[in-house]
C-alpha cells in the first residue's frame, strides 16, 4: 500500500537498528499502521509517513542515550505537532510530558512540515539529562539560525553539565518519505 513502510524500509531509510525499530514499536514509541499492528502471526507490521519520520528523529536520541521512557514522550509530542500540521493522520491523544520551549505545537508542527519538504534550515536543540529532556526549536523562516543554547532556552532552562545535541530536521526528514 502507498504510503506505508516496511520494518526493513524503516531501517533502511533512517539507519536505525533492525532490533531498535522493533523494540521501538513493541514500547509505543512508533506505532504501526492499523492492521497491522499486533495482528498476531503473519501479520507484518507496516508504518505510516508519519512514523517513519518519527523514527529518523527518534535515532539520534536513542543514540544520545535517551531512554525508552522519554523516547515515547518525544515522539507522542512529535506525533502531535505532525497531526497539528496536517500531516499525521492518527490522533493519539499525546500530551506534553517533555519540557519543551518553542512558540507552540502549531508553530513545531510547520517546522517539521518544512523540513520535511526541504525549506530551510530547520534544528532542535536538545538537552538531556536524567530528569528531562529539553527541545529548543529553530527556524530560518525569519531570518539567519544561530544555534546558541544560552538563546534558544529561556533563562534557567539551560544545563551546562547535560547533554547537548543539534539535530537538522532538514537532513532528517528531507525527502524521507520519497
């Protein structure tokens, strides 16, 4: 079917781990497409658009050591700023369990609208450490990016001893789905 993706055109496609998409699945993480998820023996899962973008944001977390726990939070937020720019189809309901500073879902969601169709450059800036994880959202739809975390977190969010990352939405999610 258009639109869908295999476990292997998962992996392939966002350089994940055969055994962490699947892990990722089992946990909520990514969720198959209906029909195909936990359909018992035969059955193999499928996942949509959305989901596979999901999972391309979801690998350098989990590469940064983001535990399963706050990999879920993450992509429900991510799935909720995806359905909010018309792309997710599902509404799962997700509420925001990450501490997150960006002007808002709509505004996260038109971020990773366009990333995904190539326009700009387009970051988060993520910081983790053991109790939260922190999204800073960045576009060049107003002007030049300058990546600073002392500027894209409000006063007395930014840790300088946590866990710093920049990730390019642009080259995550670019063309991903092609």
């Amino acid at each position: 079917m258009a639109g869908r993706f295999t476990l292997a055109e998962v992996v392939k496609r966002t350089g994940a781990k055969r055994r962490s998409v699947q892990l990722w699945a089992d946990a909520g993480v990514i969720l198959g497409a209906p029909g195909t998820d936990r359909e018992g023996t035969g059955t193999h899962r499928e996942f949509d658009l959305a989901e596979l973008r999901i999972a391309a944001l979801v690998v350098p977390l989990a590469n940064m050591g983001v535990p399963i726990g706050m990999l879920r939070r993450f992509s429900a937020e991510i799935r909720s700023a995806l359905l909010v720019a018309g792309v997710a189809r599902l509404n799962v309901g997700a509420a925001l369990f990450i501490e997150e500073w960006s002007p808002g879902s709509q505004a996260t969601g038109k971020i990773l609208d366009r990333a995904a169709k190539r326009i700009g450059q387009n970051y988060v800036v993520v910081q983790f450490s053991r109790e939260k994880l922190l999204l800073g959202w960045l576009t060049d739809e107003a002007g030049p990016v300058a990546i600073s975390p002392v500027k894209v977190f409000p006063p007395g969010k930014y840790d300088p001893r946590a866990l710093l990352g920049v990730l390019d939405l642009t080259g995550l999610l670019g063309g991903l789905g092609k």
